[in-house]
C-alpha cells in the first residue's frame, strides 16, 4: 500500500470511530467516566455478543438498520478492511461488487489491493451523493480510480441494470436489506464466487432472514466469521 494510501486510511479510520463515538455518547445516559468504562467492555467483548450489548445499553443505532440516511461515514475497522485487502489478493477477483460504500474507505482497500495484482475493478455503489463526491475524492486522491466504477444511485436499481457475473461481492448495506439484495444479486454469481457480509452479529435481528437463507440453500456454503462484528462468508458450491 502506498504510503499516500496508507495515510488518507488512517485519517478516514479516525474520522469514522469518532463519529460513531460522537453517536453512542450522545444516546448514553450517563457520566462520562460511565461512557468510557462501556467502551472498553465492548472492545473486549467475544464479537457475538456485541450486538445484544449495545442493545441493552440503548445504543442500537436506527440508521444501521432503517432505509433512512446518515451522514455518518460508517467505514469499515482497519482489521476488516486488511481482510478484504488479502481476501482479494488471494482470490484474485476480475470483479468485485460493492454494496454500500459510503465515503469509499471499504472501497479503498478493494482498489488497493486491485493496483497491487495489476487489474480488476470493484464496482462501488452508494445512495448519497454527498458521500460519493467524498469517495471519489479519496479514490483520486489514492491514485486508484482505475480500479473503481462508483455507481451513484440507489443500490436494488444498480444491481438490476448491472449484467455478467462478479466474483466477490461485500454487503454493507442497511442490514435488513440483506436478504432482498442478495436475492437480486443471485444472477450475478458463479460457483467459486464469495461473498462477504458485514454486521451479522451487530444487527443480528435484522439479519436473520438472510442467514437462513443461506444456510437453507445447497448451492450456498456459508459460515458466520466470529471477528469484528461478525462477517458472514459465503461461497457459491454450485
Ligand atoms: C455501513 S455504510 C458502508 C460503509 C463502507 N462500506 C465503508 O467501509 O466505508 C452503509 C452505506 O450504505 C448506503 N446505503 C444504504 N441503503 C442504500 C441503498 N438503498 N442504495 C445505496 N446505498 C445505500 C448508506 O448511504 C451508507 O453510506
């Protein structure tokens, strides 16, 4: 990773935990010593057990799980973004398709890891065009956009005028969108394809749906990966 990259990360990482430290703080109802003591219990929580905590703290975010919007950038952590960096690099996608980019720092890593092998493209697609003038500043600003084709729209119109297969796909849309998305993006995928999910145990309620869906379906093979707040890793079998 280039150290232009490496730096511009690093910023947006920072930019996006203090926005979502800004949130909690402001929905919790005690001191600040309190605030601090709950932030430190939830980083060492077992990630399954993240999302009924914040939930008994009264600090479930709507925005995560509404069709409404945020400005919030929401960015992936640093340790999720390198496993999407590695997962590309050891997959070696020809295409990548990206559901919910927000500011691109998700997106980032994606292309970076795409400049790396030397080709590919990861088809990014974001609703709120305030975010998506930020991510095609970060994107230019990293020196990637040759890896990146930003759809700006809505996410089910993307996924319905978009043909040919991907070969990894990342849902981090709102997470009760899951399963519908997923059911549009079935035409897309091959056997070998893989697809990633974010906040499966932080927004485990909403989903729910998906994760029997895929694991009522033989030609899914799917596992829930127990790291950040929780990742479920699919693979086309067939
Ligand atoms: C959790 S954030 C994505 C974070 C991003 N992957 C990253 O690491 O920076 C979810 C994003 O999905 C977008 N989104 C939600 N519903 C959408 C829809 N129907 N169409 C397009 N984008 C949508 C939101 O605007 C938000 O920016």
């Amino acid at each position: 990773m280039t150290s232009t990259t490496t730096a511009l990360l690093q910023r947006l990482h920072e930019q996006s935990l203090t926005e979502v430290m800004a949130r909690a703080r402001a929905q919790f109802h005690g001191s600040s010593e309190e605030f601090t003591t709950l932030a430190d219990e939830y980083d060492m929580l077992a990630p399954r057990l993240r999302g009924r905590f914040l939930e008994s703290h009264g600090l479930t975010s709507e925005d995560f799980e509404s069709s409404q919007g945020t400005a919030l950038s929401l960015a992936v952590t640093p340790e999720m973004g390198e496993f999407l960096r590695n997962m590309v690099l050891a997959h070696r996608p020809a295409r990548i398709l990206e559901l919910g980019s927000s500011c691109g720092v998700s997106t980032l890593y994606f292309a970076d890891a795409l400049r790396t092998i030397g080709s590919g493209i990861v088809v990014a697609t974001e609703l709120d065009p305030g975010k998506c003038a930020q991510l095609r500043a970060h994107v230019s600003a990293a020196g990637v956009d040759a890896y990146v084709d930003l759809r700006e729209g809505d996410v089910f119109q993307t996924v319905a005028e978009l043909g040919g297969t991907f070969d990894m796909v990342f849902m981090d849309v709102w997470a009760d969108a899951y399963l519908d998305l997923f059911r549009d993006i079935e035409r897309l995928l091959r056997p070998g394809s893989i697809v990633l999910a974010d906040n499966m145990y932080t927004a485990e309620d909403a989903v729910w749906y998906y994760k029997q869906y895929l694991e009522g379906n033989p030609r899914f093979s799917t596992t829930t990966l127990g790291f950040e707040s929780g990742v479920e890793f699919t693979v086309v079998a067939a």
